[in-house]
C-alpha cells in the first residue's frame, strides 16, 4: 500500500491510572483493592479510579455518591497534587534523555518524537520499550504507549493495548488502521459527535471516510475537515516542547450545593482571587471570560463575553463574572463555579513558540 506520509517516529506514553497507581505506590496496603482518588461518598467528584474499581464503572468526573453505590467497597483518598507533580517530573527526565522533543499534555501524558534521538536508535517501538521498562525500575508505576507516524495515530494507538502494553501502528499499517477503527475511538470524537455520527450511519473509519468534505463541514463545522483529514492519516501538528496556554481558569466544587447567588458571589471573590494569581503567576492575560456553572444535577452550563481589552486583575474579573451569573436566572442549586480567561495576549509568544518549533524540525533533515 503506497502512502505519502511524513516519516515522523511519535510516540504518546499514556501513564496507567496515573494518580491511583501513585497512591498504591505510596501505600502498598492499597494495592488489589477498588481505588478512587478525589471525593467521598456524602460528596466530591472522582478524579481517577484504579483498574479495580473500573471493574463496577467508577470513572472519572463521577460523582462520589454514584461511584460508591456501584462499588460499596470502594477506597476514597484525597489527591496529593504535589507528589503528583513530583513523580511526573522524574518521568518526564527519562523522556528527555531520549528527545529534547517532549510535549506534555498533562502530569501523566506526553508525545515524543524520536525520529532523530540521543540513543541514535532507529525503532521507535524499541525506543518505547525501553522507556516504558526504565519508568517501571526508576519510578515503580507502568505505563502505556501508542507509536505510529503522527501524534493523532500515536494517541490511539496507545489506548490499544492499556494498561501496560503498547502498540505501533507503521506507515504501510496506517490506512487500513484507520478504516478498521471505531468511530467513538477517534481522539476528538466524544459521545455527543460519536452519537451524531451513528445517526447519520458512520460507525468506523471506513464509512466516515466515504463522506465528502462538504458533507463533514455541513453536518460537524470546522471540526469536518479535521475528521477528513485525520481518517486519511493526515494529522500536520508537530510535537512542541513548549506548549503555549490556550486559557487559564480555576474553579472550586462546594461542600453544600448553593442556592443563593450571594453566596455565589462570595464564593466567585475566592476563584478571582485565585486566577489573578495565576495570571499573574504567568504574567498574561486575557480577554474572553467564562463562567462555568454545574448544577446540583450535574448539568453543566458555560457563559462567555469577550472584552475589547485585556485583564488579569480579580476587580475586572469578578466584575464580569458577577455580570455573566445575573444574566439569566439559575437553573437549580450551585454544586461547583468556575471562571476562566482565554483570547490570551500571548500570540506573540505562539508565535516565537511556532518558530522554534520549526528551527528545531529543520535541524533534522530526512
């Protein structure tokens, strides 16, 4: 099968129940049991569940209540952000004794491209093997990974073989691959696309790319040529070591639902406080403002406006954000607020970041 695809090596580790797994590591008495991190069963959301405790579906962003009714053995503990960030630092040091090209994504994900590496060594399946096996001996945790020619093929191919596996999908592999796949297993697909696309009869690869362009724009936007590319294994982004933020936010779940806006207002003072703070931590700023509201019910509802200037200061923020919570009345009582700023003044930067993203690529010439 001819293809003209680029020769990237990328490889996407995806660590295995990251945060979980570190607390078993912290506290072997843990370990075999039904495991979440993140809330209660009186309150709180899931933020990561063991393998175990998948078994009954305790997942993430679940409420504890729910987690605990489908798993009445389960094990809460709260989560420890900082040795989190520790352990992924010491992971991400292996990465780079391989590439200078890392891309996180988050504390337990990464890319790397491997096409020209430190080791001089040409299989990036190999590459991901040892990096995998170091990550267990140094660290104690496993971890998966997923290797192909793209970081969108990388990042499914990871999924494939979880946990503790890893697959390589190569170049001749890459086609057939992609019509083989479930459509809900495209990263960038979630369920409400995934839905859509089942009614309109796409179930895999195959069948989203019999659909025309035109066809994909008019039924999912601009998210339609995405779609027509990545199918075709066309996916451009390159892995860059310094990722510039889209938006900065923060956010707080209550311990009582709130029923009151005044008490939303109190509350709205706390997280402006805390964004200005990281605004400033990162000297930036921004224009377009969200409000993030979830309801007692879970459903989640955002508000937006963007300013014809920039801020950073808690006065600004919470002055729009006060003006986006009266716009319309609430739906119910208040579990969790939110604010975030994008539209940052950081394209500047994007742009330096592009540049160098591109110096660096042009040094590996193949």
């Amino acid at each position: 099968m001819k293809t003209d695809f680029p020769t990237r090596k990328i490889i996407h580790v995806d660590m295995d129940a990251f945060y979980a797994s570190v607390e078993e590591l912290d506290n072997p008495d843990l370990k075999g049991k039904p495991l979440a991190v993140g809330g209660n069963e009186i309150r709180g959301v899931v933020s990561a569940a063991n393998y175990e405790a998948r078994k009954y579906g305790v997942r993430s962003a679940m409420s504890g209540y729910l987690a605990k009714k489908n798993c009445p053995q389960l094990t809460f503990v709260k989560p420890r952000f900082i040795r989190y960030k520790e352990i992924s630092k010491q992971i991400r040091n292996i990465f780079f004794d391989y590439t200078v090209l890392v891309e996180p994504l988050s504390l337990d994900e990464a890319y790397l491209d491997v096409t020209v590496n430190k080791k001089g060594n040409p299989s990036a399946t190999l590459i991901a093997q040892e990096i995998r096996q170091r990550i267990f001996d140094e660290v104690g945790l496993k971890a998966s990974a997923g290797i192909s020619i793209n970081k969108f093929i990388a990042k499914v191919a990871s999924d494939f073989n979880k946990p503790n596996g890893q697959k390589t999908v190569n170049p001749e592999e890459v086609l057939q691959f992609l019509e083989d796949l479930e459509i809900r297993k495209f990263y960038g697909v979630g369920k409400v696309t995934a839905d859509k696309m089942y009614k309109l009869g796409i179930f895999t690869g195959k069948e989203l790319k019999e659909k025309p362009l035109e066809f994909l724009e008019a039924n999912f936007g601009k998210s339609g040529s995405y779609y027509f590319d990545v199918v075709r294994g066309i996916h451009h982004s390159e892995v860059k070591p310094h990722r510039i933020p889209k938006s900065v936010g923060a956010e707080r779940t209550f311990n009582e639902n709130l029923s009151s806006e005044i008490f939303m207002l109190e509350r709205l003072e706390h997280i402006a406080n805390e964004l200005e703070k990281r605004l400033k931590k990162s000297n930036i700023a921004g224009k377009t403002l969200t409000l993030k509201i979830k309801y007692s019910d879970f459903t989640l509802q955002t508000r937006s406006k963007t300013l014809p200037y920039f801020i950073a200061e808690k006065a600004l923020i919470l002055e729009n954000a006060k003006e986006l919570l009266y716009q319309e009345k609430m739906e119910n009582s208040v579990r969790l607020l939110g604010i975030s700023l994008a539209n940052l003044n950081n394209e500047k930067k994007k742009t330096e970041s592009k540049e160098d993203s591109v110096s660096v690529q042009l040094q590996f010439d193949f």
